[in-house]
C-alpha cells in the first residue's frame, strides 16, 4: 500500500522510483496499492497515470482488503 499523499515524496514518485529500482535489479515489480483519502475522479485518473494498477480510497476496513484481494 502506497499512500499518494505524503511529507517529503508523493505516492507517484515513489512508485516511479520503486519500479526504477526493480528495473535496474532485474526483479519483478511489486504490486502496489495506491491509496488516497481524495475521492475525486481527476485524483484517481491521475494516480492511473503514474502507474498505479489499483487503487483505493480511504478509509476502507480489513474486509475490503480482504475482499479486494479475493477479487484479484
């Protein structure tokens, strides 16, 4: 889970640098969970863009998780 909004890098840059990293070391990339406490369409399309193949909005309780992992 990577929160799009924090302190000193936001969720899409670090998710660039992650992905950079697993690049360079010849890994898989992890999967990674965009989540963000802004519901707006415009924020969601953007985190999309950055990469982020899913995404959540906060606040969401184990069970969503539990069911968002079912379902993929």
């Amino acid at each position: 889970f990577l929160d799009e909004y924090m302190q000193n890098m936001n969720g899409s840059e670090a998710l660039k640098y992650i992905k950079q990293i697993s690049q360079d070391k010849k890994e898989k990339i992890p999967t990674i969970i965009g989540i963000s406490g802004m519901a707006l369409e415009e924020d969601i399309e953007e985190m999309k863009n950055s990469g982020f193949e899913h995404i959540m909005s906060k606040p969401f309780s184990p069970d969503i998780i539990k069911d968002f992992y079912i379902a993929h």
